[in-house]
C-alpha cells in the first residue's frame, strides 16, 4: 500500500486557546468536532494535500473507557503532566490495489464512527514516547472533499501545502520497527532532541522563514 500524509494531530490545552495563536498568525480554521463517545474534541486547519488538527481532552469518563484507552489519548492529552508524545500521524492510501499496509495495525473502532468502519492504528500504540500513527479512512485530499463540505483552504500566509515533516523526540534512544518504516518510505523524519517538537514545512520552505510557537503548541512552522 501506497500511503501519503493526511493529518497531523497535535494535543493542546482543553478549548483549544492555542487555536487563537495560529488565527493570529495567519491561519484559517477550518471546524471543530466533538469525538463523541471518544472523548476527545479538535479544531482544523485544511491544506491542498493535509491538514493540522489541535485535539483536547473533552470526556475524562470517555477518554478512559476500555474502548478507547489502548489509543493512548489519555495520556497524550495529558502529556506536560505524564511525559507522552502529544502527536499523532495519520495517512491515506494512494494505491487502492496494493492492500498491505507496510506496518502491523490493529482495528480501533471510534465510537464516533459508524459500528461497521475501523481505523488501523500501527502497534507501536503502546510506546507513548512516539506518535500515535496511523491509517486515515479518508481517502481525498481536502480539495476533493465534497462540496457542502468542503472546508476552507484559503490562508492568509498564504500557505498551499504540507511539503515536509519532522518529529523530535525527546529521550528516545530507539526508533520502533513502525518508525523507522515511515524514515524508510520518505514519509516523516523523526530525531533526537530534548523536547518533543514537531517541525511542519509548507511549499518547500521557499521564503526561509520559520515561527516557533513554544510549549502552548509544541510545532515549528516553515515556509
């Protein structure tokens, strides 16, 4: 199976305030949800080809349930307390024919998500000092979304699309087998560093400029 990035999901602060800081900064938001059942709730902001996704804990009863505890949620939405990597990498398939995906999954059942639909999330689930990955059940870009839902894409930074993507992480001495998989199929860089980051590039980085927004949204935008 052929896979290309669908989102990235970064775990902030409940009602997501950090939302604001990427608004000011020349962001569009694209909707928020409510991951009913899950217990997690998110704001969007959509690209051509991917999108970044700002997640919070909204359910502690939910989040907890024996359903949804093996994703790690309640750990990563808590991650400046418990220390668990606050990111999740989500793909799409491009080949159709090619059914295997190049990682082991296991089928998590959203209760947000119709009974029958699952979503394959790789087995490294467990180690909470890497992102949670896993296979998106979308399988369009956002500009070939359906019309009436079709979300905005218009920026006022102008930005186009996701062109790189680099995870930092702080501690880690071994990449799993899922890891280094997504290094080896060019999809994600990942490194060492001392605290979790993860540096988003859109269009190729061609005007050389970067912005850094801490600790509140622990990513690195370059454009």
């Amino acid at each position: 199976m052929q896979l290309e990035l669908d989102h990235i999901f970064v775990c902030v602060e409940p009602e997501a305030p950090p939302a604001n800081m990427l608004t000011a900064f020349g962001l569009t938001e694209g909707g928020r949800r409510i991951h009913q059942g899950q217990g997690t709730a998110n704001v969007c902001f959509f690209f051509d080809n991917a999108y970044l996704e700002l997640l919070w804990l909204f359910d502690t009863n939910e989040i907890q349930s024996p359903l949804v505890h093996p994703t790690g949620l309640w750990s990563r939405c808590r991650w400046q307390e418990t220390q668990a990597c606050p990111f999740g990498i989500s793909f799409r398939p491009t080949a159709s024919d090619l059914p295997e995906i190049p990682f082991p999954t296991w089928d998590y059942h959203a209760p947000y998500r119709s009974p029958k639909a699952s979503i394959a999330i790789a087995t490294n689930s467990d180690n909470l000092s890497e992102p949670l990955i896993f296979i998106s059940p979308a399988t369009q870009k956002p500009p070939n979304h359906p019309l009436k839902r079709r979300p905005l894409l218009v920026h006022k930074v102008g930005f186009k699309k996701i062109t790189a993507l680099q995870v930092i992480l702080p501690g880690v001495q071994n990449f799993s087998a899922e890891v280094r998989t997504l290094i080896d199929l060019g999809l994600v860089q990942f490194s060492q560093g001392n605290f979790y980051q993860l540096e988003i590039e859109f269009d190729n980085a061609k005007e050389g400029n970067s912005q850094d927004f801490g600790s509140q949204i622990p990513i690195l935008i370059k454009w």
